[in-house]
C-alpha cells in the first residue's frame, strides 16, 4: 500500500530526528499503529512525536467533501481497523506542529530584570550603590552655632544617616583636613592629609561613632585631594556611586575640585558628587556650588545642625523612594509576564483542541461514508473507537500541556511577585523604622 508506506516512512523520520530535549520530559507514551500481521516490534513514539507528522491531504481548509468520497471510494474492503485509521489519517490528521512546537519550547520561568536600588543582584544584574562621606576636619569646623562646634553637629548628623542606610548599602567615611594646622609650615602635611577611617555596610554603620571620636579640627581644606581619593574607595564592582562632602569652606590648598568632581562624574563608576555647605560665605557658595554642579550633583547650604540632619533625611527618603518604586515596577512586570504566558498556553490549548475537534468530525463523516460503501465485514465498530481515542488523545495531550505549563507559571510568576514585594517591604519597612529611631 503506498500510502501506508509513506506513513511509516514519515513516522520513522520524526522517530529517529526527534522533536527536542523538552519533549523527552513527556513521558507518556502511545503505540504505532501497525498491520496485525507484522511480526516486527512496534515502535514506541512520544505524544509530541506522534502529534508532530505532517498533515494529511485534506486537512484544514483543503477538505473538500467530493474530492474525499472519491478517494474513500479507492480504499480496499478488507483493511483492518488500524490500517483504516492509517489511511484516514493521511487523509484528516490536523497540522498540529505549530502549536506543539510551542508547548515543546514554551520557557514557563517568569525572570524580571528589575534593578535593586541599593545591592549586589542575585537575579540576574543590577545596580550597586557606593555612598562616600567626605567629611571636613579643617581648623574652621572648631566654630560654634548655638553653642555647639560644627565638627559636633556634623558628627551627629553623619552618624544619624549611616544607622539609617539600608544594611546592603556600600559606605566609607572619609575625612581630609584632619592633619597639621592652618599655617604655613604645616600647609604641606595638612593638605595632603585625608584618610578613610570607615568602609563597610549599611549594618556596620554603628561602627562610625567609634571611628569619628578620634575626628579633630585641625588644618587646611583639601577637597580636590579628598574627591581625588574618592576613586581608591570604590569596589570596582560598583554601578552607581554618590559622594557628599559636608564642608565650612572652600579648597584652600590650590587644587581644583571642579575639575576633579567633573572627571568623577564621567568615569566607569559615574560619580554624583553633592556639597553640603555648613555655614559657607557667599564667596564660598559660589565655589562649592560650581563643584557640585561639575559633579553632576547639587549644592546644599546648611545653616545649623537641625538644617544638616534634615537634609540627610530627606536624601534617607529618597532610598525609601527608590525602593517602593522598585517594588511596585518589578511586581507589575511580574504580572504582566505572568499573564502574557498564560494567555499564550490558554491559545495554544484551545487552538489544538479546536483542531482535534474538526479531525475528529472529518473521521466520523469519512467513517459514516464507508459505512453506506462497504460490506458487513466493515470493522466499523473498531474504527469508530479509534477515531474516538484519537480524538480524546489530541484534546487531551492539549489539556493536559497546558495545564501543567499554565501552573509552572502561576507559580514562577507568583514566587517571583511575592520575592520583589517581601523584599521591598522589608527595605521599605527597615529604612521607615530606621528613621523613626
């Protein structure tokens, strides 16, 4: 029989090439059909492979109901069940192909790419924030506001912000000017003097007190020295990093913290650099203003203490911020993901099973023609059970893939939202309850 002929021929073809790896995990398994009178082994072929043979001739939109019965005509009456479904299929099977192509390479993870804020990513890459506190410890930072010395005040504000950083975030302490004394022999010693005498994590911020009680006021103002020594600070692995130098003055030792602030700003490791003025005079606004704006940063006058902690907070804030956006972005592209994937699974279900549906009436019209054409030995009631299973086979290898990719999403998508809000909440909450203390 010709036509049987060239259905083993493509069966074995799909058999020995396979569909993928993925259908493999498929461990259902259905017969080949095969002539009774065979003494060869049957061969086994997985539900995708079996689902994967090309159409038959007049599947979809190329039924034509008298181009069929003509062929039907041609069949021989004494075929058995099996090989009467041989023919019939490729004469009626669907092209199913498509849509198990999908189910085989459907990726059921659902991955967001959403950036951290303030950590090294786990999943897959994300940002690593570095915050630099270059703090100045010139002779002019010994001068009292409201009967406390500005070293003081800036000492209890900076220690304020770093119990307040999230526990993942990169800090160093940094301070200049801490050396020698204002006058002129001791002008090399003092701006050469800046030293970092804290670096470490947001939860080993406490550690900062300790290390600023040893912090006197003593010489000139080096701020290009300083924002040159930022660089050393850097892990290499930093994205994003943001300095904040907290000064009473401006750069007294000849160099050029404009020019250093800019070639920060456009390094690998791009570099915000923010000026905290403490009391500056006009002439030393205008200077620290044009550093923080080279910087890519801004300029901030502060006139007492209670000025000094209230704008670290609201740079705290901005963190709080930054996280809740990240929460909120990440958990709705989670969703969408999530749904974009389900409704592709629920599409290829519902189009195969519509398909099974249409081969299935196609069978039984041929079947009800061969009826009426072929003598009582017909096997009728064997072929109508075939074409049933077939039927029930293709409907339900649709339902059954889909259901089982529709859950691996759910979940995926699930774990994932619940993993970006938890740990959103968790920032939000430890920097929130941070600032209350």
């Amino acid at each position: 029989m010709i036509r049987r002929s060239i259905l083993i021929f493509l069966t074995l073809i799909v058999f020995l090439a396979g569909c993928s790896n993925e259908a493999e995990r498929n461990t259902s398994k259905i017969q080949k059909p095969s002539d009774s009178n065979q003494s060869t082994p049957q061969t086994s072929l997985t539900d995708e492979q079996i689902l994967m043979i090309p159409p038959g001739r007049f599947a979809g939109s190329n039924y034509d109901e008298q181009k069929v019965q003509a062929v039907l005509d041609q069949l021989p009456s004494n075929l058995t069940a099996d090989q009467y479904m041989e023919e019939l299929l490729l004469l009626f099977a669907e092209d199913y192909r498509p849509y198990v192509s999908t189910f085989i390479n459907f990726e059921s993870e659902v991955t967001v790419n959403n950036q951290r804020p303030n950590e090294k990513v786990t999943l897959p890459t994300s940002k690593k924030l570095h915050i630099s506190i270059l703090l100045d410890a010139s002779g002019s930072m010994k001068e009292q506001i409201n009967g406390k010395s500005k070293m003081d005040s800036a000492k209890e504000a900076i220690q304020s912000f770093g119990d307040k950083l999230p526990k993942n975030a990169e800090v160093s302490l940094r301070v200049y000017g801490h050396k020698g004394t204002g006058s002129q022999k001791d002008k090399q010693i003092s701006c050469n003097s800046t030293e970092e005498i804290f670096h470490g994590q947001g939860e080993q911020t406490n550690q900062i007190k300790t290390v600023l009680q040893g912090v006197k006021p003593a010489g000139r103002t080096p701020i290009a020295n300083a924002l040159k020594s930022v660089k050393q600070d850097i892990n290499p692995e930093t994205t994003d990093s943001i300095v904040y130098v907290v000064s009473d003055g401006i750069e007294t030792c000849g160099g050029n913290p404009v020019q250093i602030a800019k070639e920060l700003n456009q390094s690998k490791v791009k570099t915000v650099v923010n000026i905290i003025g403490f009391e500056v005079d006009n002439e030393g606004q205008k200077m620290l203003r044009q550093v923080a704006t080279s910087g890519g940063g801004e300029f901030t006058s502060i006139d007492n203490d209670e000025t000094l902690k209230n704008y670290l907070d609201k740079t705290y804030d901005k963190l709080r911020g930054e996280w809740t956006r990240w929460k909120e972005k990440g958990a709705g592209e989670a969703n969408i993901q999530k749904e974009q994937k389900q409704g592709t699974i629920n599409r290829t279900q519902e189009t195969m099973q519509g398909l099974a549906n249409k081969e299935h009436s196609n069978l039984l019209a041929a079947l009800k023609y061969l009826e009426t054409k072929k003598e009582n030995a017909f096997p009728q009631n064997e072929l109508f059970k075939k074409i049933n299973e077939r039927q029930n086979f293709a409907w339900n290898y649709a339902r059954d893939t889909g259901k089982r990719l529709y859950d691996e999403v759910s979940k995926s998508g699930n774990k994932v939202y619940d993993d970006i809000t938890d740990e959103g909440n968790k920032n939000i909450d430890d920097l929130t309850n941070n600032k209350n203390n």
